[in-house]
C-alpha cells in the first residue's frame, strides 16, 4: 500500500509483479484450502490493479504535494536528507555545581 499510494517510489515493473505473485498466492492458497491466504492476497491483488489502473490513466501515480507531511516509517532509513535536531540540556542534572554541562 506504500508504495500504491506513493509514500515509496516503485514503477509499474514492481506493481506487475505484485498483481503477478497475488495471483499465484490466491491460486496455492485455494488448492490447499488456506482461505485466510486466498482473502489476504485477493486484497493485495486489488492493490496492485488499482495501482496499475491508476498509473494507466494518469500516465504515472501523482506525486505528493509539497506541503504533504513526510512519513518515516520505523525500521526504514531516512532519506529526506533532514538533520535531527538535539537539544543538549543544561543544569545540575547533567552538570556540575554551578549547571554547567561538562561536555561544553
């Protein structure tokens, strides 16, 4: 789905083969009878033809907009190119007697 609605960046080549492995999982999971599988990949199925529907019509999925807040999903590196701000405290927590923070 991140991909489908653009959150990552993927062509029609990574859809097709979405909507291609789909097809193949919803055909071993009704041969052994695994109907949570067949649901589960018919919903991924639908992603992916929406998906190529989509680029079919538009010519490519539209980009987010600029003003679109950047997600950053756990686990997955951070490419936006943005520094993290840290605020380094000051005071008799991290310092000595006089709040001095010993690292500065």
């Amino acid at each position: 789905m991140a991909v489908s609605v653009n959150w990552l960046k993927a062509g029609r080549g990574f859809q097709t083969a979405n909507l291609l492995g789909a097809c193949a999982f919803i055909v071993n999971g009704a041969f052994h009878q695994a109907w949570p599988s067949v649901v589960t990949n018919i919903a991924w199925f639908l992603i992916s033809a929406v998906a190529l529907l989509r680029m079919r019509t538009a010519g490519t999925l539209p980009a987010p907009a600029d003003d679109a807040p950047q997600v950053q999903f756990p686990g997955i590196p951070d490419t936006t190119g943005q520094l993290a701000v840290v605020e380094v405290l000051t005071g008799s927590v991290h310092g000595d007697a006089d709040g001095q923070c010993p690292l500065h």
